[in-house]
C-alpha cells in the first residue's frame, strides 16, 4: 500500500480514479469515451457546466465573479494577471513569499512596475512577511496563499482593501475562503482541484478591461468568460476528472468538512515532528502550511537512512524540495489520516531504532 505524499501532481480519491477510467473507456453509457467526443457535444458541455457550478456552490462563489478553466498552468496565470489588471503607465504590489511569488513578480515586470512589498527571502523564505504597506494607487497586491516548496500558508489574508490577486494553487479547497475578498483567484488543477492540465481562475468581472492594452484572444480573461472556457478545445479529461473530484468533495461535506480534516492530518505531523529529538520543522510556527509540512533532521546524515526507512513503510514522495532540504509531505485533501498516522509510526519506529 502506497502512502502518497507528492507535492504535485498529487494524490486523487481512488474513486475519483475508477470513475474517470471508467469515462475514459465508456463515457455516460455512450458507448464513447469521454476522450474521443467533441468538447461541444451537448455531453461536455455539461461536464464543463457542472465543474464551473461545483467551484461556484464549494466555495460559495458570489455573484458579480466568473468562473473560467483555462490552460497553461498557474504559470501562464504570472503573466495574464498583470496583462489583464495592470494598466499602462500603473504599478502593482507583490509579496515575495517563495520560489512561485518571484516567477510571478518576474512576468509581471514585463507588463510594467511590480513592486516588491515585503519579502521573507532573509529567512529562506521560512515564514510569512506581514508589516508592509502598499500604495494607495497599486492596482492589485499579488500574493501566494501556500507556499508549495517552503511550506509557509498565509492563515491571515493582506487586507482586502489593497485588491487581492491570489496564486492558491496549492491550497483552493483545503479551507473555506471568502472569495469577495479578492479580485482574482487562480489555481493550477494538479492538488486539490483534479489532473494537470486546467487552471482554474475566478474572477470578478468589474476589474476587467480597463487597462488599455490589446490583449491576444487566448490570453484575454473577457473572451475567454465569453466563450464559458471553450474559446478553444478545453483540456477535456483534466475539466472531466476536476468535475468529479468535486463531486466527491461534495458528498463529504465540501469545504467546511475537508478543513476540519486537513486541521487534524496536520496538526497530527507537526506534534510528532515537536516532539520526536531526530525531526525539527522549517519554518516559523505561526505560519505553517496544513498542505506542504516542511521539515529536516537534526543529524543531516540520517536524512537519507530516513527517507529509504520511510519508503520502505510505503510513504513516497516525502523528499524536501532541494531548496529546503530534508522533508516535505503534503496532505492534500484526498490524502487520509491513516497515511498520516503510517508517517508518524515511521518516525516513532526510526527513533526507536537510532537510540
Ligand atoms: N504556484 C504554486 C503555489 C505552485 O505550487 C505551483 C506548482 N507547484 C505553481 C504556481 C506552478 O504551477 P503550474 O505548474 O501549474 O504552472
């Protein structure tokens, strides 16, 4: 039994799995599979329909907000945001919270002046900056919610005043947000949201069109609104296997009840990593991420003896990115709490053995 704690692509419900083998080989009793029928067949239009509805009823999407699958990754997202919303002649506000926040800030500076606000760089990127204060004339402050690779999760939004833009890649749908708190959201699929392959964006359409620039049509988030994500041909298996992982959050309750889980999942990991001498954590307490639990071994040379002994056990994917060394498990809503527990034994199990 394989316990997966891949930072991404990531672990999905086994069910979710079956069912999309299950539309890959005969979609809806068609007799077709969901990947040979046209993404305008009236039987996609209706995967597309319900997975936009089902982003809009888990996180209670207000009205006023569009809902689009897009394509190109969350990384594409670095540079249509500031296409979109950063007018000619204007500035934006970025938080440099990691790797993903410097790409961001990077595209946008090709659109213009993208100001860094504060930047938790000094510290190896190992807590969340939080005293900086942004420009009254800032079209947007652009921030990332989770930070994937350092393990760090803002558990407190930037004021909605300053016109939030938000990379949640790696934590949409792990907790509940109010998203009129923001201006944008984008996500790339891979973690919470089904397959790599679609990005999510959600929008509120009243910052739209208003920078004076001539957008290319796959790149303009207003054609691409009104073509309901169908401006091309869609990533049609990634919306499909996305639509029913959203099902599958539904049915256990949606946001609400994932959170209270993934509270539980990870609290059970940092105790374990408090308490065990071998095992210390990355980053600032205050800030720790419940998706991406960062943490090293006070002897480095048991890192790798740890890693074979945790694999052995079954828990893959558990490497620390090499800008942070030693260990990160993310705990993704489809991973269980028994995967969980399986993590701890190992390291309960390890110290016993290096007494
Ligand atoms: N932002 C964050 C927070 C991420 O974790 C990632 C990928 N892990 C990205 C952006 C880049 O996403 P993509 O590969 O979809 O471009």
């Amino acid at each position: 039994m394989k316990h997966n704690f891949g930072a991404g692509p990531c672990i999905l419900p086994q069910e979710v799995f079956k069912q999309a083998s299950q539309g890959v080989l005969n979609f809806n009793d068609t007799g077709l599979s969901i990947l040979e029928i046209s993404h305008r067949a009236p039987e996609f239009v209706a995967v597309m329909e319900e997975a936009i509805a089902l982003v809009k009823e888990l996180l209670k999407v207000p009205t006023g907000y569009s809902v689009i699958f897009l394509q190109g990754g969350a990384s594409l997202q670095f540079a249509m945001v500031a296409y979109n919303l950063l007018a000619e002649g204007k500035k934006a506000s970025y938080i440099d919270s990691g790797v993903w926040a410097k790409k961001a800030i990077a595209e946008a500076k090709l659109f213009g002046q993208a100001d860094v606000v504060a930047s938790s760089k000094d510290k190896n990127y190992s807590y969340i900056p939080k005293n900086y204060t942004v420009a009254a004339d800032s079209s947007y402050l652009h921030f990332t919610s989770n930070n994937t690779i350092f393990g760090t999760e803002f558990h407190q939004f930037p004021d909605k005043k300053n016109h939030l833009v938000c990379d949640m890649s790696s934590d949409i749908f792990s907790k509940e947000i109010n998203v009129a708190d923001f201006d944008l959201i984008y996500a790339g699929a891979q973690k919470n949201i089904g397959p790599a392959g679609a990005t999510l964006v959600i929008v509120k359409d009243e910052i739209l069109g208003k920078t004076g620039r001539t957008i290319p049509s796959m790149l303009d988030y207003e054609k691409q609104i009104a073509a309901e994500s169908m401006y091309n041909t869609p990533p049609v298996f990634s919306v499909y296997a996305a639509m029913l992982n959203l099902r599958w959050l539904k049915a256990k309750g949606g946001v609400a009840a994932i959170e209270k889980e993934n509270i539980t999942k990870a609290d059970a990991l940092y105790k374990e990593i408090d308490r065990n001498p071998l095992f210390k954590g990355t980053t600032a307490t205050e800030d720790r991420s419940r998706m991406s639990v960062c943490f090293v071994m006070e002897n480095p040379d048991l890192e790798k003896p740890f890693l074979k002994f945790a694999e052995e056990k079954g828990c893959i994917g558990i490497k620390g990115h090499r800008s942070v060394g030693g260990f990160r498990a993310s705990l993704y809503n489809a991973l269980p709490i028994t995967s969980v527990h399986v993590l701890v034994e190992a390291m309960q199990e390890f110290e016993e053995k290096n007494k």
